[in-house]
C-alpha cells in the first residue's frame, strides 16, 4: 500500500480577483503533489474558495449581487486560474457546499458538547478586511489620530452577544507541541513569532456573530453565524469526509503540508490547532508560510494599478517558465519581487541557454550521426560515472529539499548536474570523436541522454508539459517516468523522434 501525502493551499478569500500571489501558492503546492506522486506517494492535493463573512456580504451589496451570486462568480475565477496554473488538484472545496455546513455544524457541536464553547458578550475592536478581532494593545494610531488595526485595515468597535471558544485552555499544550515538533511550522521564523505570540497569553476565541447573516448558522441558534475563520478552517477536513471519520478519504489526515501565506499564518498556527485539540482531532504534520510578493519593487495594490492576471503572464512567457521563475527567484518563505527582467533573464539564462541547448546538442548529434537512436551504454569513463552518478543521486537530493519547502534549493541541485552536463559536453566534444573515436562518440552521448532523461523526471512537478516533452525526445514511454523507473536503463537503441527545441530565446515584451 502506498503511503499518504495530503497538502493544501489556504482556500482563497473571494473579495477580489486572483493574482500573482494566489498563483504562487497554489503552483508551490501542485509541485508537492506531483513530486510525491512521481515518488510513489498516494497524494490528495486540495484548493478551494472561503466565501463566507461580512466582507464578502458587504462586497455583493456593493456590487449589486446576492452573496451567493457573487461568490458564484469570484469562485469560478479562482477555479480557473487553478486550471490556469497546470494544477493536478485532486477536489475544489467551497465553503458555501452544503457538506461543509455540515462538517462545520458538526465540529461546532462536538466542540459545544465537550465543554468548550460558551455563549458571552464580545465588546472590542473588529477589523471587517482583516475578519480579525484585535485588542486595544494591538491597534495602530494613524498620524490624524484614527486607530487601525497591526494591518492597516479600518477597525469599528462592537458590542453584541457571542459565542466563545476556550481557546486559552489549550495555551500551554500548544506551546508545549511547537516546542517538541520543531518541524511544525516553517520557516523558522515565522515559528518564533507564533511562540512569541503564545507565550504573551491566549484568550478565548469570540466564535460567532450577530450582526449579519452571511455564513453558516450556529447549530441551535440561527440568530448567530459562525465566525468566518472557524468556518474556513474548517474545510481541510469537510474535504476528507469529516464528520464521518470512516470516510475513505479520512485516511489523508492529519495534513502532511498546509501552505498558506504569513498573513494568515496565526490562525492556521494558532486558532486551528486549538480546534482540532479541542475535538480530539490530530494536528496537521507540518504548516509553512511563504512571503509576498511586490510588482516592480512597488506592493500589488488595485489604486497603483499594479495587479497582475498571472494567466497574462502565461501568455507572455509561457506556463511552465512562470512554473520556474516563481519558485526559483526567492527562497520560499521569504519576499519576492517580480520584474520583467528577472522573468526574462531566468528564462533565457537558465531554461533556453543550460538546459534547452544541452538538450539540443545532444539529441541533436544523435540524430545526426547514430541514426536517431539510442546509443549503449558501452565502457564508462571517470568522467562519465561521476556526471551519471550525480544524475542519479536527484531524486534523494530533492526529496529531502521539498520536505523542507526548499524549492529554490531543490532547482539549484538539479542546475549543477545541467552545469555539469555542459562542461561534459564542452570536454568531451562527442563532434569531434566522431571522426577520431565513434565508439566513444556513442559513449558519450548515451551518458548525455541518461542525464537528460533524469533532469527532466525529477523537473516534470516544476515544468509538467516541457518536461513530457523532452521525455518524449528521450524515448521515454508514458508509463517510464516515475522514480522508480528511473532505475530501469532504456533499451539500446530505442528510435528517438526528432528534436525540437523546448526553450526558445525570449525577446522581452510587454508583460
């Protein structure tokens, strides 16, 4: 039986159209999937849509829409965009489902039964962009003297009967799991900022809201909706069948990756593990929040007029080049910047000169001089073994890079084996022991192929329909590109298709 893998992106906030950060998030996750896919893993990989709350409320009424009209169609972009970014999801959850009403209901009522919810007042601060509550402690005063939240965003003091979840009885257990499973959140940073936060003191959670009526009723009382974060969080277990826990998807959990950004990282690392003690429910193996991303140096900001469709980006320079560039540009978990100049030089430096000519030189000379196909594998050099066998060794290298989200790290192992590949291929001048020493020729390019062939297996999560490509110039058959089979040599001469270029130089425009 094969083992479980379950990774998440957050489920995305349908106040606004998607950009490039939801993309980011969303790609970083499908790499994951289909890393662990190609290295024997039964993977479910979910995304989805958080519609509830009173900011999406007020954002239909502005519109003219009902919310569920609006959040129909804001759903459907991010739908799309999913589509968009090549990603092998295997479910789309949206919250306004009717099985997660029920899954939330449901952990509503296992909580309320348990002791842990009690009905009370909320008199503080709420933040409606943030759908955040904040102590006074934590507010900021503007230079004209209005308070506002750590956020920015505007804040308004409310007085109304809530609901509450005893969220501070779980301080010190929570603290005590971060601090036992230092791999529990990533990276390392933003682990001590959640510790810090916890050990300034947790209070009990307001859970439940009267002033509108957008979101899921309280189990028993309709006059209040439940708070939209309790509801979002939710919906990593709606997905696996919660509350019937002998669902067959239910195997998945707990989570081994939930991804989502430093924004909502608190609630992930806080408030979710708190109510998945309180329900007697494991804790998901490892969370990690990536950084954000700036246009040009400048924040994505709808007044600078700087948001970007990715699939705009797509356009210009290809799906799987923005696959790369945006994993391979910054350290996952730290900010980035994206430039048209940076996109361009990633492409044409790494993708169109490294690897797209290694690949053309060499499948093109076994074109041209063995027939189209595949050489043997013959006596091996020094040289040879010690190219073939940093090759080989990609699939373990990564492994170990991908657990730690390290996606930059991860492509850079594989650059230095397509670094190598070139100065082999520099060295050894296969064009030139065609006339000397045509058995060493075939040598030669036979190791390029089997380089080539392991390049772009363990890049296929990255750059999915370019690496089928080159698979396909390799001779590789369909059902030959997992892990596993990378130990299995291809036949001496199997019939290569022609060559085609995979990576064309890109002249920059606009985009």
């Amino acid at each position: 039986m094969k083992p479980t893998y379950y990774v998440t992106t957050p489920i995305f906030y349908v106040n606004g159209a998607p950009h490039i950060g939801h993309a980011y998030t969303m790609i970083a996750a499908d790499v994951l999937a289909r890393f662990k896919r190609l290295d024997g893993y039964d993977v479910h990989f979910l995304t989805g849509t958080d519609e509830h709350g009173q900011k999406v409320e007020k954002a239909a009424i502005d519109a003219g829409m009902t919310p569920q009209a609006f959040t129909d169609q804001i759903s459907a972009s991010f739908r799309d965009i999913a589509a968009a970014m090549g990603l092998s999801n295997d479910d789309f959850i949206r919250t306004t489902d009717p099985r997660h009403h029920l899954a939330s209901q449901a952990l509503w009522t296992r909580l309320q039964d348990a002791g842990h919810i009690y009905l009370g007042g909320y008199e503080g601060w709420y933040a409606i962009r943030d759908e955040a509550f904040y102590d006074e402690g934590e507010l900021v005063t503007r230079p004209d003297g209005i308070k506002v939240a750590p956020t920015g965003a505007p804040v308004e003091f409310v007085t109304e009967p809530s609901y509450f979840f005893r969220m501070s009885a779980f301080q010190e257990r929570l603290l005590a799991h971060i601090e036992a499973h230092p791999e529990f959140i990533g990276p390392t940073a933003r682990r001590n900022e959640v510790l810090g936060f916890l050990r300034g003191g947790l209070k009990d959670l307001s859970i439940s809201r009267t002033g509108f009526r957008w979101g899921i009723p309280v189990p028993g009382d309709e006059a209040h909706v439940m708070y939209v974060w309790l509801d979002a969080l939710t919906n990593y277990i709606t997905a696996l069948g919660y509350p019937n826990e002998n669902a067959e998807l239910w195997r998945f959990w707990p989570a081994d990756l939930q991804i989502v950004g430093k924004d909502i990282l608190r609630f992930h690392a806080v408030i979710w593990p708190t109510l998945l003690m309180a329900a007697g429910l494991p804790l998901p193996k490892r969370l990690y929040a990536h950084g954000w991303w700036t246009i040009e140096g400048e924040k994505i900001s709808k007044s600078l007029g700087n948001v970007i469709d990715p699939r705009e980006l797509v356009q210009a320079y290809g799906l799987d080049p923005l696959r790369f560039f945006l994993l391979r540009e910054v350290t996952f978990g730290s900010d980035g910047d994206y430039s048209r100049k940076a996109i361009v030089g990633r492409l044409n430096t790494e993708l169109a000169n490294d690897l797209g000519n290694l690949a053309q030189r060499s499948l093109s000379l076994i074109a041209k001089n063995l027939e189209g196909r595949l050489p043997g594998r013959g006596v091996l050099s020094d040289d040879d073994t010690t190219l073939i066998a940093a090759a080989e060794a990609l699939p373990v290298v990564l492994r170990e890079k991908l657990d730690r989200q390290a996606f930059g790290e991860a492509l850079e192992e594989v650059w230095k084996v397509i670094r190598a590949g070139n100065g082999y291929i520099d060295r050894q001048a296969p064009w030139a022991l065609r006339r000397t020493d045509p058995p060493r020729m075939a040598v030669v390019l036979r190791v390029l192929a089997d380089l080539l062939r392991h390049v772009a297996t363990v890049l296929q999560p990255f750059m999915p329909t370019s690496m089928s490509r080159m698979l396909d110039q390799l001779g590789v058959p369909t059902d030959l590109r997992d892990f596993a089979q990378l130990r299995s040599p291809l036949p001496d001469g199997t019939p290569l298709p022609a060559p085609e270029g995979i990576f064309p130089r890109h002249v920059d425009g606009a985009a």
